[in-house]
C-alpha cells in the first residue's frame, strides 16, 4: 500500500519563482488541453485521448519554448489530470470538468521521481528537476527507496511536499488501508480520509435550480386555473426526476465506497440541529446526508462490511495528534501548530472521524 509524508517546504526565492512558474504553466497546458479535446470533439466529433496529448508535448515545445521550463513527467501529469477529471465525469461520479483558475490549480506532480541518490542527496534537502535542490523539514523518518511519488503543493504563502511511499503489505496495514472515514463536505458532497473528494455533479445541480424555478412559477399562478394544473404538473414531474437523479447519485456513490472498503466510518449527526443553522441547511439537506448514510450502513451490512458511526463532536475542531485547532465555517484549511499538518479542513474531519473509528472497533 502508499502512505504519504507531508513536509513542510523552504524554498529560496528564486525557487518559490520557478514553482509558481511551474503552476502556472501547467495550469495553462491543463486548460489548453482542455479545451483541444472540446473543439476537436464539438467540430469533429473526434474523441482525444491522453496518449494523443502525451505524443504531442514535443511538438508543443517547439511551438511555446516556455513549457521546456516544466520537467517533461509534470507535464504528463497534468494531461493525466484532465484525463482522470474526463474519466470520473464519463463514470458519472463527478461534474463535467471545469477550466482551473490560478487558485485552484496549486500542485504539481513528479510521478515517477528519480534515483534516490540523487532526489534526496542531502540530509534534509529534496531535489526537484527544473527547481532545484529545496529544504524541507523532515519531521518523520521515511523510506527513501520506496518513494513512488513527489508532489509538490501550495498553501497560500506556504509550500508543502507530499511524498508517497510505497509500504509493505501487512496484515495490519491492510486493515487500516481497507478503512475509510466519510466527512460532510462543505465545498463539495464528501470528503474522505484517503484525501479524494465527492462533488455533487453538476446535471443534479441543474435539475435542482430547474425545479426551484417551476415551484416559483406555479407559485404565481391563479387558484383554480387551468394554467395552474397544468404548472402544478410541472412541478411534480421535475420532482420526480430530481429525486431519482439524486438517489440515483448516492447509489453510485455508496456502492463504489462500499466496494472498497472493509470498514466505513461516518459521524452520528444530528441533523436537525445542523438545519437549523442556515448556512449549512443547504448543502446538508440538498446532498441528502442522511439518505446516504442509510445506503452506506445496508449495503456494508449486505457485502459483509463493518459500518462504524462515531460522536460527532469536535471533529472539525481537533487534529489527529490530538490538538485543538479550533476554526469557523470560513477557514478552509486546517492548520496545526503543534505537529505541522496542513490539509483541506474536511479531509482532516475524515481522518479524525477515522481514526476515532479505528479506536473503537480495536
Ligand atoms: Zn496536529
């Protein structure tokens, strides 16, 4: 299995330069990339794949010489972004994917780092080509010759380096792998310990605007006329079909969380309480929580898996060292000032509802 260390990053600036360069390409060939699958398929109808993309980069070059500023493995990342964003949409299990803007495209990734003779040269240091050698504070010892993946992340002012490790497969570890903690997202559907997201998708989004919109408009209708009825009608079957969209969605999505997992942990919520407090009342009864924390508890019992409900309470408010980093419904990122950790606040609450899980079940 892989585990990730997260270190915090110290570059130079003329690095943090280059790196944000390196984002800022890269956005670019993403969204360039993007929108060449969309023209050679709405003018065409001819489908580009990743491996046509991948065949182009060295024409690409030669055209914008800038690119040659990006380590040529990066840049196969982003193309295999985009195409993992085309593939989860083609599942259905995202929205249609979007054009990155500068503040949501924030990492780049070496997928297949090089000797580690020569990665980590020096105590404390990693060497990223085409960046440099950078100092990182290494804050946990971790197997150099196993690491299997470099990502680097911006946070703000802040950098960080995910590095992935690829661990023996133990008994033990195979438990923890095959567990899985679940968080209400606030920005999306779910959050998950294992750092993905669930988006709600975009066609449920847009049944429910449209039905919003036939409620306001029978809402204007004279009592007992004609054109009510037949507004009313209306009504009922966009309804229908939302409601079928939206189960239909948290089938999906409950099965392929099922299927993966030996042991689904969520938090036991009260969701009347959380209703009340507006802000979130729209996205928790909308994402119909509830509904899927239903689906996830039968069909883990169906295929024989463990479901684990914890105590809701303080998940968003501590870290897994056990520190309280205390934050609004505004911030975002969970930030800890006692171990370092900083990650996306839900992904955190997934960990922590995990963990908690964990401690239960043991
Ligand atoms: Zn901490």
């Amino acid at each position: 299995m892989q585990i990730t260390f997260q270190f915090r990053l110290y570059p130079t600036p003329e690095q943090e330069q280059q790196m944000n360069r390196t984002l800022d390409l890269c956005r670019k060939l993403y969204n360039q990339a993007k929108e060449q699958r969309e023209t050679a398929y709405n003018q065409e109808g001819k489908t580009i794949t990743y491996a046509m993309q991948q065949n182009d980069l060295p024409a690409l070059k030669k055209e914008f010489p800038a690119y040659k500023e990006v380590h040529s493995q990066v840049l196969q990342d982003c193309l295999q972004r985009l195409d993992d964003a085309y593939q989860r949409f083609f599942r259905g299990e995202a929205g249609y994917p979007h054009y990155k803007s500068a503040d949501r495209y924030v990492s780049f990734t070496y997928p297949q780092p090089g000797a580690v003779q020569k990665t980590f040269a020096k105590e404390g240091t990693v060497y990223l080509p085409k960046i440099g050698v950078v100092k990182m504070n290494v804050h946990r010892p971790f197997d150099r010759v196993s690491v299997t993946q470099i990502n680097v992340k911006r946070y703000g002012e802040r950098w960080m380096i995910n590095i992935s490790v690829k661990v023996p497969n133990t008994e033990v570890m195979q438990a923890v792998e095959s567990a899985v903690g679940i968080d209400v997202g606030l920005s999306s559907f779910a959050a998950l310990s294992d750092e993905t997201k669930v988006d709600n998708p975009r066609y449920l989004r847009k049944a429910e605007k449209r039905l919003r919109r036939a409620q306001r408009r029978l809402s204007r209708k004279q009592r007992n006329s004609r054109n009510r009825q037949k507004a009313k009608r209306k009504v009922a079957k966009t309804h229908q079909k939302v409601a079928r969209q939206r189960k239909d969605f948290l089938h999906k999505q409950s099965y392929r969380i099922v299927q993966g997992h030996d042991l689904i942990a969520v938090e036991q919520l009260k969701v009347r309480n959380m209703v009340r407090n507006r802000r979130l009342a729209k996205s928790i009864s909308d994402a119909g929580w509830r509904k899927f924390i239903t689906y996830l508890s039968y069909k883990a019992e169906r295929h024989g898996k463990r479901f684990v409900q914890v105590p809701a309470h303080g998940t968003s408010q501590t870290c897994l060292c056990g520190a309280d980093v205390p934050k609004t419904l505004a911030v975002r990122v969970h930030e800890c000032k006692r171990c370092g950790l900083i990650q996306d606040r839900d992904v955190v609450s997934a960990k922590i509802i995990l963990q908690r899980a964990l401690k239960i079940s043991a």
